[in-house]
C-alpha cells in the first residue's frame, strides 16, 4: 500500500494545481514541467533503465511532431488520431535504429552517436523535402476547440500533458516492478551476464528502444498542438535530445521521479529567468551552474536530496 | 546429457580450442582441468553459445545446439558462471538472483521466493539485501553460483568458481556444489584448485593446448606421465619417477 502513496499524492497535487493557481503564467508552467517530465522519463526508460544512452532522442520527438502535424495539415486527420500515429511512428524509429545497432553490436558511446546522426538527418531531410514544409516548418491552423486537440483554455493542455505524464511515471512504476524491467536492468549492469541467464539481449533493447520513442513522439504531438508550430531545428535539433537527457540526469537516471524533479527545476530556472530579467542567455548561464554544482555534489541527480532525507528517517 | 564432438574455435592462427571431444553424463560432477591458456574458459564459451565454434558440434540433452545463442542455450537448461564474475553490481543479490528466476515466471513474489529458496542453499540468505558491488570475492562466486541456479539448469557449468577463495572458504564451498548436484544438476567445472576436483569430480578431462590429451577418475589421471608432462613439462615425468626411485 505505502508504494502507491507517493505517485497518488503527486497526481492529487498535480490534479488540484490549476484550481488553485489559475493564472495563464502559472498554467504554462505546469504545462512545462509536465512536457518535460513526459520527454525526459522516454528518455530515461531507455537510458535510465536499459542504459542504453542515447544522444539523439529528439529524433522520436521530431518523427511524433511532423506525423501528427503532417496528417492534420495535409490530409486534415484528427490530431487526437494523429497522436495515437506518431506514437506507432516513434515506436517504429525506435525500433529501427536499435535493430540496426543492435544487430552490428554497437554499444555505449558508440550508440549515442549513432542515434545523434539518425537525428540530424531527419532534420536535414525534413528541411529539404517538400511536404514536411522544408526549412519553413508547418504551421498549424488556429481552430481552437478540444476536439481539435486545440484547447481554448490552457487547462485543457494542462490535463491532457498531465495523463501523458501520469502514463509515463506508471511506464516506469511498471518497469521497477516487472520482468521486463528487471531483464533490463541486467542489461545496464552487466550484458554478458544477462545473455548467460537466458535474456534476449537484442529483443529487450529494441522493446525498450520502440517504447522510449513511443513515448517520446507522443510529447511531439504535444508539442506541436501546443505551440502550433514546427520545423526541423526546433523538433529534431541537438537541444532538444539535450533537454531530455539533462532533464534526467539533473533528476536522477534511472529513477521513477527524476525527470519529473529535474523537468521542474529545469522550467524553474527558465521561465524565472525570463518573468524576472529580460537578459538574454541569463537561464543558460544558471543551468552551466546548476549542472556543475549537481555533477560535483549529487552525481546521482537532485533524488538523492530526497533519498537522503527518507534514509534519515529510517535510521 | 552432454557430448562435444570435434570441437575447435580457431583464433587466427591459433587453435585456441583443437577438435576437443568429451561427454559429460547426467547425475556427473565432471571436471575440466588443464594449465594456464589450455583452453577450458575458450571451450566453455564454444559450448555455451558465447563463442561460435569453427568445428564440431555440440549435443545437450541429445538436441544438436551447436552455435546458438547464449540465451536460447540457457533457456534449454544449461547455464554457465563466469571466471571473472560479472555482479550486476547496483543491483542487490536478490534483484540479481531475480534476475535468473524470471527465466521462468513472469511473476514478481515467484520469482523473490525463487531468490531466497536458492541464495540458502547456497549460503548467502543473511546477504539478500545487500549490493552486489559490496560483495567480497567469496560472495561474489557464490553470486555467480546462484545466479545460474536460479534459472533452473539441467547442467551447469562453473568457471573456477573457487579461484581467488581462501582454504575455509573452499571448505565451504565444496559442500553447496556436492549438494546441488544431489538436487539433481549435472555439474561441470573448471577448476584450479586440485583438492577440490580431487574430492568433488568423479570424471575429469585433461585440456592441453586446446587438446583433450586425457580422461579419467582424478586419482589416476594424477599419476598419469602425460598430464604431469602438461603441467610440468617435457620430461617432468620421468625426472619425478627418478627422484621418487631416489
């Protein structure tokens, strides 16, 4: 009973903070926080808890944006429908590249780069093809009802990030749990050890890979009917793979919570840089800051603060 | 239960493993000794699946496994431990054992009771919580040993799981491998320390070179010329015989 306490109060909190806090300012934050929790934890599914570290995630998140977003704009598909797409498309990348990989054994840093050059070049074919809009981007038009996925309040982004964001955290729960989680957590620790106790290597890792750009183009899709707005540099760039990794690991990798606590204190620093000052690259030079004082002090991420705290009280 | 027929893995130029036949019967604790860079870890690799032999076959349980992967070998209920342990080291030892005995439960509380029926047997209940990093060598063998034991094997091969131990330490762990075999394990180990083969296996092949050059109950292949010779070198024989007359 005592392990559903923490996500239940979590989802009570995160359920009554629009009712209570209902400026558009504080509403856009909870947005952030949560669409950061959301990408981080696809992230941190595969890197986190399979280990496998990617460099190139915003491919998932590029792949879910521009399949909703195409589907709606070109042939006018629903973008709810569209979202259930790009999370089959992002599960399909993921699936292809970790097969590729996998099956020519490329591992560690050899992975990352890997999955950073599959990255750049959907950014470099989006911008040069046609239909995805090029270098242009897609604009979505402005029709604003919840049937369009186009909420006239911000709440209704607010509650529709929020259940993607519950979903990922239960993703996770569910790993920490399972056999599935436990496979790969063997992987991340010690592959050779795995295959000796009668793990398929391969087929765990393509699992988690096609689950993580699942995941991570449904925030996509999100992103998009949020912003209403892509194009290549913003959805497939190297700052957005950066996001989500930094995100976990200022959190915690390999954790259930840590991209939830580091999408936090990420959105923290950036909007409140930006409400207080209108110095530019301020929130860059704070987060350069934050991540040396969190790699040198809590190398585990911002969680360890909260592990500690619960060890003292057991001791 | 198993018969290698022929069996070499070829590194370059080097026959690392060289037409190595033998057969392991069920019920057997057998042995696999033989010198330094012999071969045996090699040939455990070929037979395990980690190493794709260039000749031979391999049978187990009367199915031709030759050159499968590692997974599907174990799954079939033969597993291996490694020389050079390999904890999954920020798990615990019961997330580790775990680990082995959802090969065959997908259930959670199934497969902790697994954990802790196999880590008293062999020895290591008091440590279930502990991280496996933090494990001495001795609890990391034993980690290896139950890790494998876990996932439930017909035939189970152990890499010297007795290197690096302390006298006690191998007093103690002679008993658990007796009593896994009684539990009905075939066993087949490499080992190093001879008290140890002398008094668990009742059949051990000689591997020289890459080359089985001898088979037999431990106490006669202990005075055989051509094992001494392996070990010691050309003419070693001879010179003991010498020194014994003398």
């Amino acid at each position: 009973m005592s392990a559903w306490r923490v996500p239940v109060a979590l989802l009570a909190v995160a359920l009554a903070y629009p009712l209570v806090f209902r400026t558009n300012f504080a509403i856009n934050f909870g947005v952030l926080v949560l669409f950061f929790a959301v990408i981080g934890q696809a992230w941190n599914i595969a890197g986190g808890f399979a280990g496998q570290l990617s460099f190139g995630h915003a491919v998932f998140f590029g792949t879910g944006a521009y399949c909703s977003t195409i589907l709606h704009v070109k042939l006018g598909i629903n973008p709810w429908l569209g979202l259930w797409a790009s999370a089959a498309a992002g599960a399909l990348v993921g699936a292809f590249i970790a097969a590729l990989s996998f099956r020519f054994g490329l591992k560690g840093s050899y992975f990352a780069l890997i999955t950073l050059a599959f990255a750049e070049a959907f950014r470099i074919l989006t911008n040069a093809v046609e239909f995805t809009g090029g270098g242009l981007g897609l604009l979505i038009p402005l029709k604003r009802s919840a049937a369009n996925f186009q909420f006239p309040e911000r709440i209704g982004f607010y509650y529709t990030i929020l259940a993607l964001a519950a979903l990922s955290i239960a993703i996770a729960l569910w790993l920490k749990r399972s056999r599935f989680g436990a496979r790969l957590a063997a992987i991340r620790e010690n592959e050779d050890a795995a295959r000796a106790l009668g793990i398929d290597t391969f087929r765990e890792k393509v699992k988690i890979m096609a689950l993580s750009g699942a995941l991570c183009a449904a925030g996509g899709t999100f992103y998009a009917q949020y912003f209403l707005y892509i194009d290549p540099v913003v959805v497939f760039g190297a700052d957005k793979s950066v996001e989500m990794l930094l995100v976990s690991m200022i959190g915690g990798t390999g954790t259930v919570y840590g991209p939830l606590i580091g999408a936090f204190l990420l959105t923290l620093v950036g909007e409140g840089t930006r409400a207080l000052t209108n110095a530019q690259g301020l929130s860059l030079i704070i987060y350069g800051g934050l991540l040396i004082v969190i790699i040198a002090f809590l190398p585990n991420g911002l969680i360890d603060l909260f592990k500690l705290r619960w060890g003292r009280r057991r001791a | 239960m198993l018969e290698v027929e022929g069996l070499s893995k070829i590194y370059g130029g080097l026959r690392a493993v060289d037409r190595a036949s033998l057969r392991v019967a069920e019920g057997a604790i057998a042995g696999l000794i033989g010198p330094n860079g012999a071969g045996k870890t090699t040939l455990f690799a070929a037979i395990t699946g980690f190493a794709l032999p260039d000749e031979g076959r391999v049978r187990f349980a009367g199915v031709d496994i030759t050159g499968r992967a590692p997974h599907r070998i174990c799954a079939q209920g033969m597993v291996r431990t490694f020389q050079i342990t390999q904890p999954f080291a920020q798990l615990s030892v019961r997330e580790n054992i775990m680990v082995g005995a959802y090969l065959h439960t997908p259930d959670r509380d199934e497969a902790a009771a697994r954990a802790e029926a196999v880590a008293r047997q062999v020895g290591m209940a008091a440590l279930l919580d502990r991280t496996a990093a933090g494990l001495t060598v001795a609890g990391r063998k034993r980690l290896e040993l139950a890790r494998a034991l876990a996932t439930r094997p017909k035939l189970l091969l152990l890499d010297e799981v007795m290197a690096g131990l302390n006298p006690s330490e191998i007093d103690e762990i002679i008993p658990v491998i007796r009593g896994i075999r009684d539990a009905g394990v075939t066993v087949f180990l490499i080992e190093h320390v001879m008290r140890a083969v002398m008094s668990l296996a009742e059949n051990v092949h000689v591997l020289s070179y890459g080359k089985i050059i001898a088979e037999g109950a431990p106490r006669v292949l202990a005075a055989d010329p051509v094992v001494i010779e392996a070990y010691l070198g050309h003419g070693a024989a001879q010179r003991l015989a010498g020194a014994a007359h003398a």
